[in-house]
C-alpha cells in the first residue's frame, strides 16, 4: 500500500502534502527533522491519508491535492 497524506504544522499551521509506503516512519522522520523541506515547520499532526494500490495512482492523487492548495476550496473540504 502506498499512502497520500496531509501534515499539518503545530508551529505555523501550514500543510504539507506527500506519499510514503510506510506512513508511521515518514510522520517520524517528518517530526525529527530529518526531512529538509519540513525541518524548520515542526512539529507535525497527521490530518489526513489515503491508501492506493499502486504507486502511480498515488501520486497522481498526491498531484491532484496539490493543486487544490492554491486556495481552492477542495483543500478544505478534503481536511474538515
């Protein structure tokens, strides 16, 4: 299984959108700085995560709520 998740940071409130096979170990990595793109944002709460079969799917899925940032309303609907 591979899985699409939303983060969200405790210290500034923004998302981070990503893909993992193994959620739980990439939330931690997320969470001790060991990600350079979110180091300076933690710490992180896991606010939502779909799982697909296939990695393609996934991050075409993982692409889609990306592009629902930009201040859409699907981002919002998709975390409530």
């Amino acid at each position: 299984m591979v899985n699409v998740y939303v983060l969200q940071s405790l210290k500034d409130q923004g998302y981070y959108i990503g893909i993992s096979k193994d959620l739980n170990k990439r939330l931690e990595k997320h969470n001790r700085g060991r990600v350079h793109s979110t180091r300076n944002r933690r710490p992180f709460k896991l606010i939502y995560k779909e799982e697909f079969d296939s990695y393609m799917l996934a991050r075409l899925r993982e692409k889609e709520i990306k592009s629902y940032k930009g201040g859409n309303n699907k981002f919002r609907e998709l975390i409530v």
